[in-house]
C-alpha cells in the first residue's frame, strides 16, 4: 500500500531565504504512521501544517544550525507551548550539539532561561548517531559545511532516503549513501570556489555523489540563487546515469525498490 511506502513530502528548498511558495529547507519523511520533520528552515512550519500537525509529528531532526535549515524551530517552540497545540510529550529533537542553548539563547527574553526541553526532548548528533522512530531508522553522520553539520540515512522497510543536508562533497556523505535508493542532495553553488574552503555541491558534485555511492536516483534540492532547477538537474545529469529530479516545493515521492528509486506522488 502506498502509505506503507517510504515517503518524502518537500516542504521547502530556497536558499538562503524564502521565495514567493518556496520556505527554505524543509521534508516531511513518513513511513505508516511514522512521521519526522527534517530541517526546519523559514516558512516550513506553515507548509508541515497541510499534511500533519505539530503534535502528530514523531520527531524532528535538523542537519546544522543556519537559519535556512532551523528558523522555524522557534515558532515551532510558542506553537508547542503556548498556542492550542497539545503534545503528549515533548516532540524528540535531534540536532548538531548546542542546539538547545542556541535556541534557549534566542527564545530568552528575561534572567529565566526559556525552557526549550519543555517543548522539546534534545538529542545532540555525533558522527554515527542511530536512532529508531517508530517505523524509521535515522543514521548521521558529520560532513563538511564549516559548522557542525550532518547528512543522515532514513530508512524503513528496506527502503532508504539519504539527505545530504549542507555540505561539500566528502567520503561520509558517499559512504552514507552507498547504495540508497534515492540521494537527496543539495546543488547550493553553480561553481566550486577558486579560494577558500568548499561548503556546498555544485551540481556536477552532486552527480558525482550520487554515481559514486551508486544511488537508485538522485534529486537536487537547495539549488542557489544563481542557478535555475533545470540548469541544475541538467548539469547533474552530465555525471549521473541514472534518474535525476529536482525537489520542488510540494512534491511528494514515494520511494523504494522496484520503483526505480522513487515516484512521484504528487506535486512538482
């Protein structure tokens, strides 16, 4: 049945800020009943809300702490504890270490400290972090973006998502995704810095990614301002074989084997 089925519902992808019916970084993954938030960038919260409520979702998770990837956790936070929202519990959040003091540090406005562990349970990651929610197995692993940043594997009933979150290519985000059925990656830079450290994929990276870890298909998300979604699936494609997507806001996939990696379900 379809909603046994893996699935990747795209909340958001601009970068570094939200665009007209585009939030920044955000994905609802669901597996049966199982549902996590990943990445909680600005505005999608607000998309999360057509396909779950807040105190439906299981957990979040949340690949480093720039604001493209994590705003939203803040609203998240008064909706959780001061709105008409009614969590059994706090929600499990699992993000890069510091979490919970960087959004304490924000949220507080007088000599209390602002108690974020109310609204959420704070697992920090580490490279390697495994975790089991409900029907889905997520597996971090730290990458190279020049902050504490993750890509981690998702996984449920032989099925598996990898998502890059933001990082340079590098051999963890490889190893993560070897052999997964979709790479979920993102193409932030249209070329690779002349000087200085690489933090992002550019599209060809991407591709190379994706071949290199032997990926059933490929979709680019996070595509930067300089770039066009079909520049970027276009250029990715030069150096993957297999299908290659880009992550348009709304779509949904539904992934696994026999389905050539992944189909779309709507949207896009």
């Amino acid at each position: 049945m379809v909603s046994d089925l893996l699935r990747l519902t795209v909340l958001g992808c601009a970068t570094p800020y939200a665009s007209v019916d585009n939030p920044c970084s955000g994905y609802l993954v669901s597996s049966g009943e199982t549902r996590v938030w990943v990445d909680a960038g600005s505005g999608t919260l607000a998309e999360l809300q057509r396909h779950v409520r807040l105190d439906e979702v299981d957990a979040i998770w949340i690949s480093h702490l720039h604001a493209d990837h994590s705003a939203d956790l803040l609203t998240a936070y008064y909706a959780a504890l001061f709105a008409d929202v009614q969590l059994a519990a706090p929600i499990p959040l699992f993000g890069p270490p510091g979490i919970a003091d960087r959004l304490a540090h924000f949220l507080t406005n007088t000599s209390t400290r602002s108690p974020v562990e109310s609204a959420f349970t704070v697992h920090e990651l580490y490279d390697g972090h495994q975790t089991h929610v409900g029907a889905i197995t997520l597996t971090s692993r730290a990458v190279e973006h020049g902050i504490p940043a993750f890509a981690v594997r998702i996984e449920a009933e032989g099925r598996s998502l990898v998502y890059s979150g933001d990082t340079a290519p590098c051999a963890n985000l490889t190893q993560l995704a070897n052999g997964c059925d979709v790479l979920l990656c993102e193409a932030e830079s249209a070329q690779a810095p002349a000087e200085g450290v690489q933090v992002h994929h550019t599209p060809e990276d991407t591709g190379d990614t994706a071949d290199a870890a032997r990926a059933g298909r490929l979709i680019v998300t996070h595509v930067g301002r300089f770039l066009t979604p079909q520049q970027a699936v276009a250029r990715a494609s030069t150096r993957f074989n297999g299908p290659v997507d880009h992550a348009a806001p709304g779509a949904t996939f539904s992934i696994g084997p026999g389905l050539s990696g992944c189909s779309v379900l709507d949207g896009g």
